[in-house]
C-alpha cells in the first residue's frame, strides 16, 4: 500500500528540517508560517511518526526525521534534476525551434551570440524526422526545406541552397573531376536521394545503376559516414561548410550546383506569452543567412 504524500508537503519538510525554522522555510518557499506548519502536521499524520521535537524557541528533528530527510532531499534533487534536463533551467520566455538536424548542427554553434543578446530567453531544439501528422509538438519557429517553386502565404524564404560532393581527406585526392565521383561508392540520403542524380546531371553525368551504395536518413549521418572513409555524398554546401569548420576529416571535391531548394520559415500561430522573443529570434536567424 502506497503512502499518499503530497509535493508540497516533502517541500515543506525539506526546507524547515533544513533551516529548523518554521517561519525561515515559509519566507523561502513563499508560503505562509501556518501553511508550512499545517504541511508538515499532515506529513506526520500520514507517515504516523514525528519528525520534529517542537520546543518554544527551537526546532530539532527526530531521529526518524534525521533519517528521512536525507531521502526527502535526494528524491527532490533528482525531480529538479530530471525537469531540468528535460524542459530547461525556468527562462521568461523559451522559443522552440523545430528544424532539420543537419540545420540545427548548423546554427547551433551561432546560438551563443543570440543567447547573449537576449539572457532571459532559452532556446530549445527538436528535430523535424520523417515527422508525422500525429507529431503534436507546439513550436514557435519551424524551419523546412522545400522547392524553390512554393509560393505558399505561410512560407518566408531564408536561403536558396547549393550542393556540393564530399569526399574523406585521404579520398579527395582522387578527386579531379566530376567524372572521378563516379568511380566512389556513393552515400545516399532518404529523401534526398536526388542530391546525386542532380549534382551529376549538371554536368551531363549519370550515376551508376549497378553496384553498392550506402544509405542514412541525415545529412549529419552522412557527413559523419563520409569522414569515417565510407564513401562520397551530396549534400547542402552551408552543411559541408559547418562541418569542415568543425574539425571533421572532409573535403568539398567540386564545384557548387544549385539545388532548386530553399530553406523556408514557416509562420504560424505563436504562443502569445512568447511572441516578443520569437519576432526577435526571427530577425536575428534571418541575420545568419
């Protein structure tokens, strides 16, 4: 049979054990002297123990209590712990950015100078993965990729993208021309299987019909696959970039092609309480393009 204990008492208990005042917890947790009192008389009648020797001037802890507390304080520090990991320190305002991973690897790394403009605001990041229609995640800024040819009213245009070919280090030496890419086991991206076939056709190659090929469902998957000297890939050349500036063991072995795709912002109905952060977060992610 389980003990029905409320937060709040645990809080209370916590927090007068700790500063063995009454009225010292009530000023700390923002109850009053009586509600703290009252919390930790109900604590007591549930757990059918003292906690407290109550004297006038003075609070001590039983030796039930002494023990308690040290489980009492273990379990809330994992609770603010755990919510903290999960949902973030408490901001004024938290925007939530839904976008590909590739981009959020790519715009991480500019976050910083956003989040010093702007110290009471939090950032959280959630990626968009062969999402759903029953993908019910609340956002406020949404970033996809899409043809050139949308002309939705919900659609702003951020950036028209071009793709490049990487190799790993030691294979771009190989790489001369853009027939040379056809020699490499190509890296495949789900839903962005075209990137090879468009990139090659631009200069009036096709890719091989026979033969192996590997195939991954990020860009940030494939770069990675790309560096460990699996093979080559396509992918968006802001993302190559990144990823080069990052350290990793890859090189861009042709030219630029245009990929008759743009990143779109998609505006929809904001969370009022979050609006001022989100226009400001607009304007400053409009900056880094």
């Amino acid at each position: 049979m389980r003990h029905n204990l409320n937060l709040n008492w645990l809080r209370s208990f916590e927090a007068a054990a700790r500063l063995l005042s009454f009225t010292a917890a009530s000023l700390e947790i923002g109850l009053t002297q009586t509600a703290v009192s009252q919390h930790i008389k109900a604590l007591e009648a549930q757990l059918g123990d003292k906690l407290f020797v109550r004297r006038p001037k003075s609070l001590q802890l039983t030796d039930v209590g002494k023990a308690y507390l040290l489980t009492v304080r273990e379990a809330l520090d994992t609770i603010e712990m755990s919510t903290t990991g999960l949902f973030g320190p408490r901001q004024a305002s938290t925007i939530v950015l839904r976008a590909s991973m590739a981009f959020i690897v790519w715009i991480s790394p500019r976050l910083g100078a956003f989040l010093h403009e702007h110290p009471d605001t939090g950032v959280k990041l959630v990626t968009s993965i062969w999402k759903g229609p029953a993908d019910q995640q609340p956002v406020d800024v949404d970033i996809i990729l899409g043809p050139n040819e949308h002309a939705r009213a919900d659609l702003e245009k951020l950036s028209e993208e071009t793709i490049v070919p990487i190799c790993g280090t030691a294979l771009a030496r190989d790489i001369r021309t853009p027939q040379d890419l056809l020699l490499q086991k190509p890296i495949h991206i789900m839903g962005f299987d075209d990137h090879w076939a468009r990139y090659l056709s631009a200069f009036a190659l096709k890719p091989a019909l026979s033969g192996g090929h590997l195939v991954t469902d990020t860009a940030t998957t494939a770069i990675e696959m790309v560096a460990a000297g699996l093979g080559c890939a396509a992918v968006i050349e802001r993302f190559a970039r990144q990823a080069i500036e990052a350290g990793r063991d890859i090189s861009i072995v042709g030219d630029p092609v245009a990929l008759g795709q743009s990143h779109f912002l998609v505006r929809a109905e904001r969370r009022a309480s979050a609006q001022p952060a989100v226009e400001a977060f607009e304007a400053w992610l409009r900056r880094q393009f």
